[in-house]
C-alpha cells in the first residue's frame, strides 16, 4: 500500500511540524480572557499538555486534542505514531487515559483501504494503552489529517504541570532527539532504512513506561514530592518547551527559572546529526529558531547541527522532567527498569539572561 501511495507527499509539512508558527499563536492565546472557574486546574494560560478540569477532591479529568498530517508514508503506522502523540499529553500530566475520540481529514477520492489502515493503526495503539475509542468526526479534506481527543484521570493533587521547576533541580529527558529533521529527509526519499526505523520505533512507543517510572520514583519520596515540572516534547521542540517550563505562572506564584542544557548529554536518532548538517530542516524548526530568539543562547563550541536539532519539531517525543537533585540517580533507574531510554541533560537556576544556555 505503501508503494501506491507516497502519504507524506500529500502534506507540506509532517507530523507535529505541522503546527502553527509559535509566535502566531502566542500573540493570540495572550488577547484571550482568563476563565473564572475554580475547577479549571490547569487551562491554556501556560501551554500545558492538557487541560485539568476537577470533579472531586481525589479525582480530575486530563483533556488534550492533537492530529496531525502524515509523517510516515505506511498509513498503518501513521495511525499508531497519531494516537502515540495524543495519548502522550495525557501521561504528562501524570494521569491515565481512559477514553478517546478520532479525528479524520480524508481526500474526498482518497483509497479507503487506506483510510482504514490509518484508523486501524490508532486503534491498536489505543487498544495497547487501555484506552477506549468511543467515536469520533470525520471530514473531507486535501490535507490528510489524523488524531485523537483523548480523556484521562488524575489525582488534582498530583498533577504534573509544564511550569513549576526550581532552581538546583536536574534535567531528564528520554527518548531521542531528531524526528523532524529525518521524517523531512523522508519526504525527499534521502532518509536511511536505518534511521527511519529507529524514528518510527520511537514515535510509536508510548510514554506510559516513563511516566509509570516517574511515578515509582514519586512513591519512594512521598514526602517530598521530587517531580516539579514535566513537558512532552513535540512540534514547539525541545528548547521551545524548555522555555514554556522556564516562564513559570505569575497567575499562580509560580517563579521563572532559567535552564542550563548540554548539548553532548541527550541521544540522537542515527543519521539525525547529518540530516541537520545536510539541511533537511522543516518550516516548523525555522519558526521554532525565530520565535525563541534571544532566549536561547549557545556556547561557542555547539556546532550549527547541534543547535538545530534542539530546534527540530519532534512528533511523539519524550519527557523532559525537572527533578530534584536528591531523586535523578533514582529516576534514571526507574526509567531504566522499565526500559526507557533518558539521559541527565542538564539543570534549572536562577533566573537570567538568556533564560536557556546551551553548552
């Protein structure tokens, strides 16, 4: 089916990629009002995963949305990296994802064998998640789309939020970096066998193990509660959603931090860095680079390569977790018991400027 149907030429831009300009989108979610309902735990003010909505004291609903064009040209993968992404918001947050609704663009004269793959690989995907499809809304369109609304449950008292890290913590991050800049070489058939296989393992691996060994880690320092802030890295990257967590919350106390990152800790996908250096860079790593700016700063020795790949968009990305010092050698056990790739890459300070440094 593959062969008939090249699907990631039918989009101009893959997978989280895909996603609005960042600035654009900031300049309008900053003109909306707040909302007034105290039961709104977490909203769109700070670009979280989800949204937070309590019902009870114990118990809060975790909501997210996220479709997205081809990123892979098999449509069956397509479906499981689509419902990977979806379901990842919900584990960020540290809730359990419970139900789903699928929502498909479809060409009017597209090959329903293929529409029926994608939808066969999402449901696969959710099925391995525990995660019922109960419906979904469908319409015609050139743009093939693909994606979920994705509803979960979680304790309001022990929510992870993308705001909330303090200086001295440790920086984790798991998964590899360099989906965007290889599913872009995908487009141009210069992606290796290679390469595109270590991409598609990763982007169809949930985070639940992640957030299951996170979770082990919180129970072993009940008391203290280790886990500050926790992000999943997509379209925005992987220093545009280090700089969300930098921000912090003025609405809620919450302070700005500043990130100190090295480049030489985090995993690469193999073929990543000569996809950078090749130039196989997407529009949504351009306005990544141009909406972070100056908040972004680079010791002299980061290679041009290894900057833009912590620019690149990554679609169903890991974790990035900030984490008291006293819990990352714990951390990164657990993470490793459960069969996740991370690595320490790096620590929160006090706030300056620039807000992210890069050595």
């Amino acid at each position: 089916m593959a062969d008939r149907v090249k699907l990631t030429s039918m989009a101009k831009a893959a997978g989280c990629a895909a996603k609005l300009n960042p600035a654009t989108l900031d300049a309008v979610l900053r003109k909306l009002p707040r909302q007034q309902d105290p039961n709104v735990l977490v909203g769109f003010d700070t670009s979280d995963d989800a949204g937070i909505y309590r019902l009870t004291d114990e118990l809060a609903l975790v909501q997210t949305v996220d479709f997205f064009t081809p990123i892979v040209d098999d449509p069956n993968l397509f479906g499981q990296i689509a419902a990977a992404n979806a379901l990842s918001d919900v584990y960020a947050m540290g809730g359990g994802p419970i139900s789903s609704l699928s929502i498909v663009g479809f060409p009017e004269k597209g090959d329903p064998e293929i529409l029926e793959q994608i939808i066969r690989g999402g449901l696969s995907k959710m099925n391995e998640a525990n995660c019922s499809v109960i419906g979904g809304h469908s319409i015609r369109n050139e743009d093939m789309l693909f994606g979920y609304a994705v509803t979960g449950l979680v304790d309001p008292k022990r929510v992870w939020r993308n705001v909330g890290a303090r200086a001295g913590d440790a920086l984790i991050f798991t998964k590899p970096l360099g989906t965007g800049v290889i599913t872009t070489a995908l487009k141009q058939d210069r992606a290796t066998p290679e390469s595109l296989a270590a991409v598609v393992t990763a982007m169809t691996t949930l985070n639940r193990d992640a957030a299951e060994a996170l979770q082990e880690v919180e129970g072993q320092f009940a008391t203290s509660q280790p886990i500050h802030a926790v992000t999943d890295v997509t379209g925005f990257s992987l220093l545009g959603h280090a700089r969300e967590m930098c921000l912090g919350d003025s609405n809620r106390g919450v302070e700005p931090v500043s990130f100190e990152i090295d480049h030489t800790a985090f995993h690469y996908f193999p073929g990543a860095v000569d996809a950078a250096r090749d130039g196989f860079l997407s529009g949504g790593l351009k306005n990544n680079r141009a909406f972070i700016g100056e908040c972004a700063a680079f010791d002299a020795g980061v290679s041009l390569e290894h900057q833009n790949l912590l620019f690149d968009p990554q679609t169903s990305g890991g974790l990035l977790v900030a984490i008291s010092p006293d819990a990352a050698d714990a951390a990164l056990a657990a993470l490793l018991r459960h069969g996740v790739t991370a690595s320490r890459v790096g620590r929160v300070i006090e706030k300056h400027s620039p807000l992210i440094f890069v050595h």
